[in-house]
C-alpha cells in the first residue's frame, strides 16, 4: 500500500472534505480565536455510517462500570489503548470501535490536530481513549486536564443519532475564564452542548483549560469517546527531555491542590486564652445564653456526658434537632423562602442557571477547581445571628464540655449549596495536629437526602495513597471513607479531624429537594492536642 492509498483510506474514516484546505483553514483561524482558552468545535468529523456502527458495537458488546468520587459520577470502560490485547473473537464484536481508535490515532488524523492548533508533533505510540457513558445524575466537575504529558483533550459524541439531544437535560461541556493563572472564575462563559458527530477539542493548558460537564437530568445517555493527544514520547520525532519548569508545570490542578492545602493561620483568636485551671464550665448565665438558640436537651448536664462520652471514643457525635423551636422556625422560613424565589424547591425541573441565588447578603464562593458554594456576608439576618452564636464564648464553652478541649480560635461561615451547581472537592488537614470541625445542616425534605443519591452528603477519608494518580481520589465507599454524614433537617455534627484526614461535601445534584444550607466552623485547637494519647497508645503497642 502506497502514502497515497494509506491516506484515501484514512480519509474516508472522516465527513467528506475534513482534510481539505479551506475546511482546515476555517477550523484553524475558528481556532486561533476562541474564548476563554484555544479550544474549537467541529460540528461532523466522523463517516457517518462508521460512527453509527461504533455506537451499536458499544450498546451491544461492551460492559460499563459506574465510578464516583468526590469530583465526579461517570459510567466508564477501561482504556481503548489495550484493544490490541484482546482475543480475535472479542475483538471482531468490537471490530468497528477498533477502526475508529485507529483512525483518531492515525499520523494524518494527528497531523491534522497539530496543524490547526498548532501545538506541534503528538505522540503515535501513546493512545489515551475510553469511552464514557454519563445517564442522569452524572458529571463532572471542575478541572484542567493536566496531568503528565497531554497536549490535546477531545470529545466525540455519540448521543442518539436520530434523537438530537436537548440542551436542557444537561450534559454540556462547560469552559471557564481563569481570573489569573491557575484560578478559574466561579461561572463559565462558553456552555456547549453535546450533539450527535461532535468533536470538541482544546489544548491543555496548565493553569488554564479549567472545565466541567454539567450534570445529565434528562432520560438520555452522553455518550462519547474522550480520550487525549500526547507530547512525543521517548524515541519519537520530535520528543524534547522536558525541562524542569515543564515538568512542574504537568502537574494536574489537583496535585497542585494537594501541594496547596490550608495551613494558613488565619482563625480569629478568643480573647481569652484560658487553660483548664481556668475553664468554668456551664454556668448558669452560659445555660442561660445558650438556651436563646438551642434545644435544651442539649443543655441537660446528663445528656452533655453522654455526648462528651461518645465523642471521646468515636471522634464524633451528631446533635439531632439542635436549634429550638423559636430558632429553626426562622431560619426555614427564610431557607424555604429564597429556595422558592429561585425555583429550586422539589418539583422543579432542569438546572438552574448560573448565577442563581446572587443578591444581597449572598455571592459565590470558588474558585470551582476546589469548591463552590455561596456564602452569606450579611450582617443583620438569621444567618449572622447564627454564625455569632457560633463564635460566641458561651458555645466555647459548651464544646469544651462535649470534647474536653478548649478551642484557641474559630473560622466559619454560612454557606448554601445550590442544587446542580455547588460542592467541596477533597482537602486534606494539613495543620500539622487535629481540627475540630462544628457543622449544623438544614435541608428540605430530609428523608430524600438519606441515601446520598443526590449527594450532599459530608464525607470524611483515609489519607490519599500517594502512589495513586492524582487526578483520582479514592471512591467514598468502604475502602476510603471514615465518615459519611448526609445532610439533615436541624442537625449539628462535631467532629475530631485529625491530620492528613479528608473530607468534601458531594455535588449537590438538580434533582436534590432544595439547597443544603450550613452553618460550617472550624475549631483551632491548643498545640499539641492530641499527642499525649498518641504517646500512650505506642507504650501500649510497645507492652
């Protein structure tokens, strides 16, 4: 077979014209001029027939495994790079999807990649493809793609051919704008999304290609093939030893993120620093001011040792309908109130758009590569009331009595996660000795929240196993969580976080019965907490 021969029949895995000048042309300038980041879409990019082949061989033939963690939920198949491998009778079930891979990793395929995004030479021996099948419920939030040596991301969908997606089931790819490098705005600005025959396609960018794909809510299946174009790898034309600088610039936005963990000490100090000499326990002006908020079970000396018991041998306890009557009366009604006025409540269809819930007393916190969520800077309302209380010397106190440690200082705030937007991304403690974190939660129509399904739910890990990539964190299930609390009406958790521990709050999905509110502290605790009965539990071993 000549060059010639070989290209014809590359070209006919392609739409008719694809590799002709004035095509490449307007692909490469539409290129060149995109916004927020070099990225492109090519409305049909395979043989139509091909593809409608490649779809039925994947509905038939080939298993999916539904995989979730912190950052997304997504049915996924291994990597298509080990077909190769597979026996002659598994392969020909998947003969059409093999002539594909082959195609895309073609040299005049990649030839064409480098040409209009002038990125340079790819790799021909590094193939990086799966293919993902996202149904309702699933997605995938945000990040940049850079990991290792990726040069190129793409997209081709295979949503159903003769039923073209609608836009409001969800599933878009979403880009965002950075506000500097390495900081992704909290919204996007370019929404696309999926159709039949689609090819989306960006460069990766460290610091830069930050994107999502909304969650799925309508009955369909996203179905694409993924997958990215790599930097030439060793004995390649065109491999170059990266430098060092490209090296640290390959790492993904999450490793950067676990480089990047708080260990600011930016808590608000008490102004008074008392020791346990000085601890005067639950007087009764403590009772008193206490009993302006909360349950007065939760005031009854009898039921706090109970509690304080249980803390000090599980690390953890959690207060059942903890504001009183008077107080959580006000706050749903206020909760109930904005949820409504923002068409979230239980029975509303779709994905809100951006920027709901934005007013007075109310923005959005990101960036979105870590968290987001809204928060309120009011300083008048039940919400500020409530964070007082939380920072007041008389709740001190009370922690103090349940976890026999006197915080040294506090940071907190009032958030609200909206359905089909908001979420925290796992962060590790990394302070050096443990945290007190004091969470109380509200949700509408609790009992829908139970099973996590429409996730926020607060999820506490195991150290991530640094051999693992970093792109992955492990699964909330019962190899890595420590701790699953979903979210509830009127309940308070006081949890012992130690170092190294992780924790997130799962995406809150659309079809969640409202937002999860939160009043959500952390508790800095005096130096060297915790070390004595560290101490003692190595004498122990040791006898």
């Amino acid at each position: 077979m000549n060059k010639r021969q070989k290209t014809e029949n590359i070209s006919e895995k392609f739409r008719t014209g694809l590799f002709e000048k004035e095509s490449t042309q307007a692909i490469e300038q539409a290129f060149k001029q995109s916004k927020p980041y070099l990225h492109c879409k090519i409305d049909k990019l395979v043989n139509d027939n091909l593809l409608r082949r490649v779809r039925k061989e994947i509905l038939s033939n080939i298993s999916f495994t539904l995989k979730e963690t912190d950052i997304y939920k997504v049915h996924q198949t291994g990597d298509l790079a080990n077909l190769d491998g597979l026996p002659k009778s598994e392969l020909k079930l998947l003969s059409s999807v093999f002539e594909l891979r082959n195609a895309i990793y073609s040299s005049e395929f990649r030839d064409f990649i480098s040409a209009v995004t002038d990125c340079g030479p790819l790799s021909g021996s590094k193939m990086d493809m799966s293919i993902n099948s996202y149904q309702e419920g699933c997605h995938l939030l945000n990040h940049d793609d850079v990991i290792g040596t990726r040069r190129v991301s793409y997209i081709l969908y295979l949503t159903d051919p003769d039923h073209p997606w609608d836009a409001k089931d969800g599933g878009a790819l979403e880009l965002y704008p950075v506000i500097e490098k390495g900081t992704p705005a909290s919204e996007p600005t370019v929404i696309i999304p999926p159709q039949w025959n689609q090819f989306v396609m960006f460069t990766v960018q460290p610091g830069h290609s930050f994107h999502s794909v909304e969650e799925v809510v309508g009955p369909g299946n996203r179905l694409s093939i993924s997958g990215w174009f790599h930097i030439p790898q060793p004995g390649e034309p065109g491999y170059k030893e990266p430098s060092q600088e490209e090296t640290d610039a390959a790492k993904s936005s999450l490793e950067q993120l676990i480089e990047e963990q708080d260990t600011s000490d930016n808590f608000k100090k008490y102004e008074t620093q008392q020791t346990e000499e000085d601890v005067i326990g639950l007087t009764e002006e403590v009772l008193i001011e206490l009993a302006e908020f909360m349950n007065p079970h939760y005031l009854d000396l009898n039921i706090i040792s109970q509690m304080s018991d249980k803390f000090l041998e599980e690390s953890a306890v959690q207060c059942k309908q903890f504001l009183n009557d008077e107080t959580i009366a006000k706050l749903e009604a206020v909760t109930t109130d904005l949820d409504t006025q923002d068409k979230v409540l239980s029975g509303n269809d779709g994905i809100a758009p951006h920027g709901t819930g934005v007013r007075d007393g109310w923005i959005v916190q990101g960036p979105p590569h870590r968290s987001r969520f809204m928060i309120n800077n009011s300083k008048d309302d039940i919400f500020a009331d409530l964070k007082s209380k939380f920072e007041s010397e008389a709740f001190r106190v009370w922690l103090n009595t349940i976890a026999q440690v006197m915080p040294i200082g506090y940071r907190g705030q009032a958030r609200r996660f909206r359905p089909g937007h908001d979420y925290t991304l796992a962060t590790t403690n990394t302070r050096g000795q443990a945290l007190l974190d004091v969470t109380f939660c509200n949700v509408h129509a609790p009992e829908r929240w139970e099973d996590g399904e429409v996730g926020g739910y607060e999820c506490y890990m195991a150290p991530h196993d640094e051999e693992e990539d970093a792109a992955v964190y492990k699964a909330a299930d019962d190899d890595g969580a420590l701790l699953s609390l979903s979210a509830g009406r009127n309940e308070l958790s006081l949890v012992l976080r130690d170092e190294g521990i992780m924790r997130f709050i799962k995406y809150i999905s659309a079809k969640a019965p409202g937002s999860r509110w939160d009043v959500a502290f952390e508790y800095d605790l005096p130096e060297g907490f915790g070390d004595e009965s560290e101490e003692e539990e190595g004498d122990d071993d040791e006898e």
